[in-house]
C-alpha cells in the first residue's frame, strides 16, 4: 500500500509532463465543439455586429473572406446563393474581411463596401479592424468557413473548412460541404464530415 | 538526493493538483485521440481496399495527364493532377527536394520566390533541388503562369497541380496543411518537413542545412 501511496506523485508527475507535451500538438484557434466568442466588428455600413444582434438565428455561416484573393472572389455568388438559402431558416451568412488593409489595400473597408455593392452581398461585410477576431477562431486564409450552432451554452463550432469540392466550376461539385452540415443542423442531426481542406489565400498580417 | 527528489514530485504533486482540471481535460483528450488513431487505422484499411478497387481507374486519370500545349511559343508546362504529382513528393534518392507550393496570384509566394531559385542555384552542386509547384488556374496558364516564368526566367523546375478535389489531396501532401499558401516542403528519403509560411533566403537556407550531411 505505502508503494503504492509512493507512486501517485509519480503517475501524476507523468501526467504533468504529459500535458506539456500534448499541449504542444494542439493547434491554435477553434475546435470542432468549442464555444465560439461573440465580438463586435464594422459592417460596412459603419454599424457594429455581434452574434448577439441576431435574436431568431439558429446558429451562423461564418465566412473569413476578401475581395483580393482570387479564391474567395471565385466562391463570392456561392456565398451569397447561401445566405440566400439559408438566412431565412435561421443561419445567415456573416462574412468577415481578416486581412491587414496596409498590406493589402484593396481590402480596405471602402473598397469593401463597393465589392458588397457590386454584387449585390445580402449578408453584413465586416472587418477585423485590429486583427482580433481571425486568430481566436484559427482562421488561415480565404475563404475559411466556421459553421456555428446556437445553443444554450454558446455557439457551439460544428464544422470548420471549405465551401465546397470545386473552387473551379460551381456545377461541377460533388459534394456541398456547407450546405451538407446546415442542412443536417437543421434536422437536428449530426454533422458528418465536420472538416474539410481547400486551397486559400492566407491571411495577410 | 532522496530528499531533493521528494520535494521536486512534491511541487510537482502541487502543480499537478492545481493542474488537476487540465490535466483531466488532456487525459480526456488523450483518450479521445487513441480513439482517433484506432478510427483513422480501420479508415485507412478500408482506403486501402477501396484504392485496389480503383487503382485501374485511378492510372487512366494519371495518364491522362497531357502536356498544356503553348501556341505562343516556348514553355511548355508540366500539368499534373495530384496522383500524378504525388511521385515529386516520394522520391528516395539521397537527394534533398524543396518543394514550394506557389501560384502568380499569390503576393507572399511571389515574394519569396527569388529566394527558392537562390536556393537552386546556390545548393544544386550539394544535392538540393527546388521544384516549384504552380496551383495557379488553368485558364490563365497562358495569360498569367506562362508569362510570370519567362519574364522572371524561373530557372528552377516548375510544374502544375490541377486537381479540384483539394479536400481528398491536401491532407496527403500534410495533414497539418490547413491549405493556405505559401507553404513548402522539404525531404530526403524519408526525413520530411512541412511549413506553411513565408521564407526569407536565411530561414530557407537554415532549414535546408538540417537535411545536409
């Protein structure tokens, strides 16, 4: 029994360490299953948004996107065909411009606001003035969508990746990867392939 | 000693304790990812299975991987889809590849570009070889890609991936490739690192150096 009393630190020590090393592995930003933070960013009207502003959504269809990366500009009428479809039943769009507009000064919120003008967006623009938000959800590139489901504990991350399998030819998708998990959200169902990976342009610091 | 010991697991004991709540989560998490290996292991058997089934279909998609013909003059790319391409990735000839996934729309890629061709040029008598990897669009090889290489006389190997179906192909190349470039990998037989960052020409140089004898 002593020895065993002896070992305890021991096996706790291993543990300690342990949480060092694995630490260590996990990435930053969000995880499938974390509660997302609310913030308050510039819409390009000059109205803040938050989360909180949205009473009846049912979760959200948030979309790190910009007007100067040639990926997003080619997703740009599929984020709206979203909206489009999916405000109305509870998860609107809520598209948010992370890059550092001294980098890239096409991203500027004037220039913003013209692109949303353009193309006729239904959904709020927002910057991340400051670069904030971005690294809390782990976004890398545009476009990077984060699918949030409201509950009473938070919004709750349940899929995190791409829009789709075809960034060329919107009629040559298979499959709708986005769609695919607010469509099973809505049935109170699972999302089935909760990540997905696509070619971005990264995130200009 | 013995003493020293005991206080040193008796901090730790104090530490740990405080530590307790995290400490549950990691061991939750840690249980959760041998889970995880167990799934992806019976994933990866099945993948397997379904790769026999398709190897035929799979060569023909290879195969039908054809040389971009250029009417305007003298470059001529090298198109791959990912199965095509994986063979760049898996070569075991005591060489060292550098291999940087780039496209002409791509600011940083563009930027660090000069110091991968500095790298080529300055390495190639100790075994290294840049290849760059182009994701830039197929219908602007001829407007944009073929352009960029000869007005810039890209001197290292260029070749294209065009392959839609990033999802299935991006873990492969690395499953930490969230899919954003710049991003590069450099290899040796089987010693492989993967960066997804932009490179200045000493950072290059020093991860280069790791792979050197």
């Amino acid at each position: 029994m002593k020895k065993f009393v002896k070992l305890v630190p021991v096996a706790i020590l291993l543990l300690f360490i342990s949480a060092f090393t694995l630490n260590k592995t996990t990435h930053n930003g969000y995880e499938i299953g974390d509660v997302a933070e609310d913030f308050s960013l510039k819409n390009i009207d000059g109205n803040m948004v938050s989360l909180a502003d949205y009473k009846d959504a049912k979760g959200f269809i948030v979309t790190f996107t910009c007007n100067t990366c040639p990926f997003a500009v080619m997703y740009e009428d599929r984020v709206q065909a979203l909206n489009e479809k999916y405000a109305a039943k509870g998860y609107p769009v809520i598209a948010i411009m992370p890059n550092n507009t001294d980098v890239k000064p096409g991203d500027a919120l004037p220039e913003m606001k013209k692109r949303a003008e353009e193309k006729g967006f239904t959904f709020p623009y927002l910057i991340d003035e400051g670069q904030k938000v971005y690294p809390k959800f782990g976004a890398t590139k545009t476009p990077h969508i984060y699918i949030l489901e409201k509950t009473n504990k938070g919004n709750i991350v349940k899929y995190i990746g791409a829009i789709d399998d075809n960034h060329k030819d919107a009629s040559a998708v298979k499959v709708k990867f986005v769609e695919n998990a607010v469509d099973a959200l809505l049935k109170g169902e699972e999302v089935q392939q909760k990540e997905t990976k696509a070619i971005g342009c990264s995130i200009k610091v | 000693m013995k003493i020293v010991i005991h206080k040193t697991l008796k901090h730790f004991l104090h530490k740990s304790l405080l530590n307790y709540r995290k400490c549950k989560e990691v061991l939750i998490n840690f249980m959760l990812m041998k889970l995880n290996v167990l799934i992806v292991a019976i994933l990866l058997m099945v993948g397997c299975k379904e790769k026999n089934k398709t190897a035929k279909v799979d060569n023909q998609t290879t195969e039908k991987v054809a040389k971009n013909e250029d009417v305007s003059g003298d470059i001529e790319l090298e198109i791959y889809d990912y199965l095509g391409f994986e063979d760049f990735l898996n070569k075991k000839d005591d060489k060292t590849y550098v291999i940087n996934f780039w496209a002409t729309w791509c600011a940083p890629c563009v930027k660090e570009l000069p110091f991968f061709e500095k790298l080529n040029a300055d390495y190639k008598n100790k075994n290294v070889e840049v290849i760059l990897v182009s994701l830039d669009f197929p219908h602007l090889y001829d407007k944009k890609l073929k352009p960029f290489i000869k007005e810039n006389k890209l001197a290292s190997k260029v070749i294209v991936l065009d392959d839609a179906d990033m999802n299935t192909w991006i873990p492969k190349v690395d499953e930490n490739w969230s899919g954003s470039i710049p991003a590069t990998i450099i290899y040796k037989n089987d010693k492989k690192q993967f960066y997804e960052q932009s490179f200045n020409y000493e950072e290059l140089e020093k991860e280069v150096k790791q792979f050197l004898n």
